[in-house]
C-alpha cells in the first residue's frame, strides 16, 4: 500500500507540474493573440434562396473554424441582397466604407462591382470573390476591377454540357426559359453562346420565354401560369431552362404540372442552379419535378473532410433555418466554406494586410480544383430523390464514371444515357413536338407543271381535293415516317418553274420544296439541300437508225460460241453412231471418205445413200427435228439482225447537233434550258420546250427535233414507256448532284430529312418504289420481235431439251447395237476357244511325257551303278 500511493503522489506531481506549463504557455499565446486586430470580410447573399442559406450557414462554419484554430479572428459582416441589384450595390458599398472590410465574398455580378466601384473608390482596392459564373473572358481579366476574382465554373462550360444532352437525344427545336435576374439579365450575350452551342449539334431554339424575377413580381404564380399557356398552343415540347432559382423552378414545374406540360411527350431540362440543390428540398418540388433531366457540378462526397464538414452543416442549418425539411450541403455550401478559407488563410499570411497576389496562392492551395477542367453528374429525377445517370465534361464528353473521364483517349460511350425516365414515365426518347393549333403548318412547295407526272403529280382527286402523288412525295412520305418528331405540314402546288420554286424557299415564302429538284451548285448558294434521294444526270435521248455497214462472221452471232460447240460435238457423235450401224449393211459407207461425206450431207438431208438400217433410222430421226429448229431459229435470228436489231444511234453527240444546227427539246421549267443555252451554245430557237411525255415522242416522229436532254431519271422514265419506238441514249451523260428536297439556309429540318432519307436509301425502299413507278410508266405492249431488239447471242439453254433426247437415243442405240455385235460372233469365238484348249491340252500331255521318260531313265541308272558296287565288294571278300 505504502509503494502505490508513493506512486499515486508522482503522477500527480507530473500531472500539476504539465497543466501549470499548459496555463504558462495559454497565457502567452492569449497576451500574443490580443496585440493582433480582428479581420472583417463582408459578404452579400441573397438570403431569400435556399442557396443564399446554403451559403450562409458553410461561410459561418468557415469563421468559426479559423477563430477556433488560429490567433487571427474573422469578423463575418454579412448582407441580403434580397435579389435586388441596387441592394446589392448598396451593401458592398456600405461593407467596404462603414465597415472597413478586407474583402467581399458573395453572389455579387461583374457589372454591380464596377458599377459599385464607380460611387466609391475604395471598391477599386478591396478583393470581391464573386460565386457566379464569368460569362465572358473579360469578366476574369477586368481592367476596371483588378481585384475582382470569380470563383464559379465558366458558363459557357454550362451552355456546352446543356447542347451535349440536346445532340445526344437529336432534338432539332428547343423552347428557351430562363429567368431575368440581376445577373442574367445583364448578361445578353448568354443566349448568344447558347445558340452558337446548339448549332453545333444540329439544334436550334425555336422559341424564348423570358420571365421576371420573384423579387420583382406581386403574384409570380398568376405571370408564370399565363406565360406558360403562350408556350403551351406552340409545338414545340423540348424546354430547357437556362437560368433560374430553385424557387422560381419550384413555382413553374407546379404550375406546369397543373397545365399538363409534364405529360408523356414533353422534355425539361434544368440548369446547374437548380439540380445542385436538389440535395436539400422537400418532397413536393421533387414530385413536381419527375422525369427531369439536370446536371450539377461533380464533388467528392465520401472524403473524411466532407463528412465533418456535413455534420457541422447539418446541426447548423437545423438551428437556425428549422422549417426547411432536407439538410444537405451543396456543391455552392461546399464553395463558399472554400472561399471563406481561402480568405482567412491569405490574411493570416499576410499578417492582417490582404494582397491579390496573397488571396490568390490561397485560392489555389484551398481548392486546387478550381484550375481543372469541371466535370458534372448528369441527373435524372424519378420517385422521392434522383439517381446519377452518367459523367460529363468537355475534354471527354458522356462517361460512365470517373476513370472513363481521366483517360481521355477512349471515346465517349453510345447510349449512356438510354436508360432515362421521361414525364410521363416512359422509358422511351420522346418525340418533343406534338400537334398545336396555333403553329401554322409547314407549307412544302411542290412543282404542278412538272412533264413526268410519275415523280410528282398534282391533281384533283374524286371528292374535289388536291392529291399529291407520284416517286418524289412517296419518297418524302417515306423520310417523314422515319423522324424522330411529328413533322405539321401541308403540300402547296407550285406552278412556276422549278428556279422560281427555289427562289420562293430561299425567301422563306416557302418552307421547303418537294420534287424531282437537281442539286445544282448556283441554287446551293441559295438553299440547302437534303440528301439525294437517287442519282442523276444529263442524258441525250435520240431515234435509233440502221447500221449501214455489217461485219464479216456477223452471221456466227446468232448463237454463241457454247452453242456452236454443243452443235458441232453432237452431231459428230450421232453421225460416228449412225454410220457405225448402217455400215454393216451398207457397203456403200464402209469407206472412211464415205463416212466425212455422210457427216456433211446429214446437215441438209442431201445424201444419195439410203438409209437401211432401221436403228440408223431411229437415231436420224431426231436428230433431224434438231436440225429443223435450229436452222429456221437461226434463218429468223440472222434476218432480224441484220435487220431490226442492227440499229445505231442517229446522232453520236452535242458536237453533231451543234454542227447540223438541229434542233432539241427538253422541259421548259427545268434548268436544263439554260444548261443547252448557256453551257452548250446551243441557239435559243433550237431549244424547244415540252410540258408533256407525250410531246417528245410526237416531235421524234414528225422530226421537229433531232434530240432531247433529259435528267437521268426522267430518261429512264422516257425511255421504259417508248422502249419499241426506237429510242436509245447516246452521247456522254454528265453527272449532276442528284435529286433531293429543298430546305432554306441553316435549316435544321434539312439535317432530319437528310439522316431519314439515309435510312430509307439502306432499307431498299427507293428502289423499290423506283421499280414500280418504272413498272407502271413503262410499255409492255412490245412485240417479242421488238423486244429482242438488242438481245444479245443465243446459247444452248433453249436447246437443252432436244439435244438431251437426241444423246440418250444415240447411246441407247450403240449400246444395241454393241451388244447384237457380240451376241452374233459369240459361237466363232466359242470355236476358237475350244481349238485353243485343245493345242493348250496337247502341249501339255507331250510336255508331262517327256518329263516321265527322263526320271525312268534316271531310276535306272542309279540301280546299275549300286549292283556294279556290291558285286565288286563281294568278290572282293572271296579274293585270295
């Protein structure tokens, strides 16, 4: 016990021994922070938004943490500017010359600083941090105001992010909204670059709606609801809202959800001001706001700094502003808590004298991103919050997620934001056009005196109506199904020609023109043109005439080399089969000069030699019918070539018109007029003009013209319908551009047209419809004579049958006739066999007697020659 208190009694020493130092170096440090003078810095905050509260509360959280940690004391002097720009003014004033402020931090425009600057000269001095976005480069780099600095991201960088999600649905028309706040409003040249941004992805804004702040209305429920009933008899469905407060947002979805302007069919689009603060409002603005599209600066949510700084936010903002339901800091909360650092720290450094080139090193240290390239979350909202669609920036475009956006070298990705819940509920890209009775409807011009009624036709229907048909409207019908909007529009006829007819689209008489329209260079300068539907040319269309000279082998043309080939190698094996038969009977055809005469004589049925064999006969006879068809197909082939089939154009080119000084026809309401006149030199009493097909086909018969220049369409329209009257193309066809539809200058509909009429090109349908009109203008009433005009040389095809027939009974035959062969020669050759074996036989047994007679005879050598040896042993045993 005695060794534990001991112990107890030194630490308690220790214990006293550090507090007195602790009191000892409290104090000093209280004596040293006492000679230092306290830091005011104002701030000017519209404090009847829910953003200005927001930065409010992060601003005083700023302070509190440098008074807390840091001998230099902030004095926070803060102003509402209630949203009103002489308000504004006057408090930055009243800061920097009553309350001798180091700097001013807020929502505070460009031009309310300089225009602050201009009552008091002590403006020019003082640091201004303005937390709105620069609008122009000149914002940032002020001669007039030095030591203005803006904080906020750029918002041309807004205006970008705003047009990528227009070009990634394709949306060609786009109602504008925005609100004329102090700071909007002194900023016209925002809609400028807000177009300059939808023009690049093929959009463009069709109508404004501008509306007054909140400060400055007595009723804004009744001023938006009435302005939203002109937007709603307009077509267009697509609204973006370019500038607003979260509460003039919050009244106009309320009231645009009671209008039905949040139904299936429309689209909504709000700004960075709005989906930032989405965080933190109550249930019934998000209910408002289902199927909306938005954007909000991306942050870092999840590091151990935000989440105190959230606790901190949260506890604070629940005390002093209880009756707002949601707390959550925001991307402008988490700005201003910055900015408010980046103050403090620049005059701790500077020990109490803030300089620019102080504030700004503290900038950058503080918040390190706001030199980077921003990046926003693309939102969309649905049920009681919103969820995160994809990334954005403008080095990357659409990402998927934060490593997408670092590597910069992989391409956007295609259908990121595919998977978004519109107004409505559906899960489908809406249209964003709907049927309006005030918008009045496109008028389409579309040429009534055109000569080829089969590419357009304008005319009265049974019931009295105009109708409009033919390949040129069915073709457009077919582009406008493919639209991804309902395009309001009615045909207009036109009955001038078709120069005049672009003129009126170039004066905006006309919205568009529909028909067989060439894409010329000198109209180009005028209009814009869709893309060609089907290719197109000059042609020169002339009668056909004889061919005075022939060729020498003309006559080896009626068949081809196959069928003269077929011929020559089958009737070479019917004759070998036939004179290999009747030679047995007939002596006369034994020889082989007999047999080449045979060969020859058969062609023509000329033989003296009867035929005797009956099988010979049998082979003969349809090989003979062979011979019948093809000689008078070939007497029929040779007459019709040498003399209807054998045509040549009757003119080879311009040259011989020009040189004859013939005449020509063409349409009078087609440039090709003065194509003739002016590029061609040809006369202008040489140049007829036709308003009918039928015309032409009358002026080549009564030989008023020696030619007619068609565009390649029309040509093959002309020349299907009179294909037996001898018309045929000569000359060189100059190619043209095409035929395509006729839109004015920058018209975004062209664009539309143009990538519909692409997917009509690869799904067959133009061909298809050019194969009907060809089918249904075209002339079958031609003779097979006529028809066969220009056929080329037969084959064997037509043939096959026959000679088929004619080799099946030629083998059959030399089959029998091989077989009787042997069948008659089978007993000589029986004898020959047996007197064969019979020799064979006799050889044989003569052979096998020899061979007897030789081993006897060796047998019985060999029996001598052993008794000789045994007879001398025994008289050698009897020897004396």
């Amino acid at each position: 016990m005695g060794r534990s208190s001991t112990m107890s009694l030194i630490m308690c020493f220790f214990v006293l021994q550090k507090l007195a130092w602790l009191r000892v170096l409290l104090a000093n440090e209280r004596s040293q922070c006492s000679k230092n003078s306290i830091v005011s810095i104002g701030a000017v905050l519209d404090m009847s938004t829910l953003m200005g509260k927001h930065q409010k509360i992060a601003m005083e959280i700023a302070v509190r943490e440098v008074n807390r940690f840091s001998c230099s004391k902030l004095d926070l002097k803060i102003r509402n500017s209630k949203g009103n720009s002489p308000q504004a003014i006057a408090n930055a004033m009243d800061l920097a010359q009553n309350n001798q402020v180091l700097a001013i931090i807020g929502t505070i425009t460009h031009n309310e600083a300089i225009l602050a600057s201009e009552f008091n000269d002590t403006m020019k001095n003082i640091p201004i941090l303005s937390l709105i976005p620069p609008t122009t480069e000149s914002e940032q780099l002020s001669p007039l105001l030095p030591h203005f600095i803006q904080m906020g991201i750029d918002i041309n960088i807004h205006m970008q992010c705003m047009a990528a999600i227009l070009g990634e649905f394709r949306w060609r028309k786009v109602t504008v909204i925005y609100e004329l706040d102090n700071w909007f409003s002194s900023n016209p040249g925002m809609l400028l670059n807000l177009t300059y941004a939808l023009r690049l992805v093929g959009s463009e804004i069709d109508n404004h709606l501008a509306l007054p702040s909140l400060s400055s209305l007595s009723n804004p429920k009744s001023t938006i609801e009435n302005e939203l009933k002109s937007v709603k008899r307009k077509s267009n469905r697509v609204f973006l809202i370019v500038q607003s407060s979260l509460e003039w947002a919050n009244i106009l979805f309320e009231k645009a959800n009671q209008m039905g302007l949040m139904q299936k069919g429309c689209v909504w689009i709000i700004p960075h001001g709005v989906a930032g603060l989405l965080d933190s409002v109550n249930s019934s603005i998000i209910l408002n706001m289902q199927g909306v599209v938005g954007f909000k600066t991306h942050f870092m949510e999840t590091s151990e700094a935000f989440r105190r700084f959230k606790y901190k936010f949260k506890r604070r903002f629940a005390l002093e502003f209880p009756e707002e339901e949601n707390i959550n800091p925001s991307f402008f909360s988490l700005q201003s808590y910055n900015a408010t650092k980046a103050i403090a720290q620049a005059a701790r450094e500077s020990q109490g004298k803030l300089t620019l080139e102080q504030l700004f090193k503290s900038i950058i240290s503080i918040s390190r991103k706001l030199r980077q390239p921003p990046t926003f979350n693309i939102i969309n909202v649905i049920g009681k919050s919103y969820r995160e669609l994809a990334l954005w920036s403008p080095a990357v475009g659409f990402s998927t997620n934060l490593v997408t956006q670092q590597l910069t070298n992989i391409n956007t990705n295609i259908g990121i934001l595919s998977t978004v819940y519109w107004p409505g509920g559906i899960p489908f890209v809406p249209k964003g056009w709907t049927r309006s009775i005030e918008n009045r409807k496109l008028k389409i011009g579309v040429p009534a005196k055109g000569v080829f009624t089969e590419f357009v036709n304008v005319a009265y229907d049974n019931k009295s109506n105009l109708s409009y048909t033919g390949f040129s409207i069915d073709v457009f019908k077919a582009a406008i199904h493919n639209l991804r909007y309902n395009l309001d529009f009615e045909f207009v006829p036109f009955n001038g020609s078709y120069d005049e007819m672009v003129e009126q689209v170039y004066n905006k008489t006309l919205d568009a023109a529909v028909g067989d329209t060439s894409i010329m260079a000198y109209r180009y300068n005028l209009v814009d043109f869709s893309q060609p539907y089907i290719e197109s040319g000059i042609d020169m269309v002339v009668t056909e005439q004889p061919v005075k000279s022939k060729e020498t082998w003309s006559f080896l043309e009626v068949y081809t080399k196959e069928m003269w080939l077929m011929m020559t190698a089958l009737h070479i094996f019917v004759v070998l089969v036939m004179w290999s038969i009747e030679r047995q009977v007939n002596e006369e055809l034994k020889g082989l000069g007999s047999m080449l005469w045979f060969l020859v004589t058969v062609i023509f049925y000329v033989h003296g030699e009867q035929i005797k064999s009956p099988l010979a006969r049998i082979v003969l006879a349809p090989w003979l019918f062979v011979i019948l068809i093809a000689s008078s197909y070939f007497t029929a082939s040779l007459t019709s070539m040498m003399t209807v089939s054998q045509l040549e154009p009757s003119v080879v080119d311009i040259q011989t018109l020009l040189k004859r000084n013939s005449p020509v026809g063409c349409d009078g309401n087609s440039f090709i007029v003065k194509y003739l006149i002016e590029v061609q030199k040809f006369k202008h009493e040489n140049v007829r003009n036709f308003t009918s097909i039928n015309d032409y086909a009358t002026a080549f018969q009564n030989k008023d013209i020696a030619a007619a220049f068609f565009i390649s369409p029309h040509a093959k329209v002309f020349l299907a319908k009179y294909s037996c009257r001898g018309f045929t193309k000569a000359g060189n066809t100059f190619r043209l551009g095409g035929l395509g539809f006729v839109f004015p200058k920058g018209s975004t509909l062209a664009t539309d047209i143009s990538e519909a009429l692409l997917k009509v090109l690869e799904s067959g349908q133009t061909e298809q419809l050019e194969r009907d009109m060809l089918m249904v203008g075209g002339n079958t009433s031609c003779s097979p004579l006529e028809s066969k005009a220009k056929d080329g040389s037969t084959g064997f095809q037509p043939f096959l049958g026959l000679f088929c027939v004619c080799s099946i009974v030629a083998i059959l035959a030399l089959l029998y006739n091989m077989t009787c062969l042997l069948m008659n020669n089978i007993e000589t050759t029986l004898t020959q066999l047996r007197r064969i074996w019979r020799c064979l036989t006799t050889y044989l047994t003569q052979i096998r007697s020899r061979l007897k007679s030789r081993s006897m005879r060796s047998v019985r050598t060999d029996t001598e020659t052993r008794n000789i040896e045994l007879m001398d042993i025994v008289f050698a045993g009897h020897a004396p």
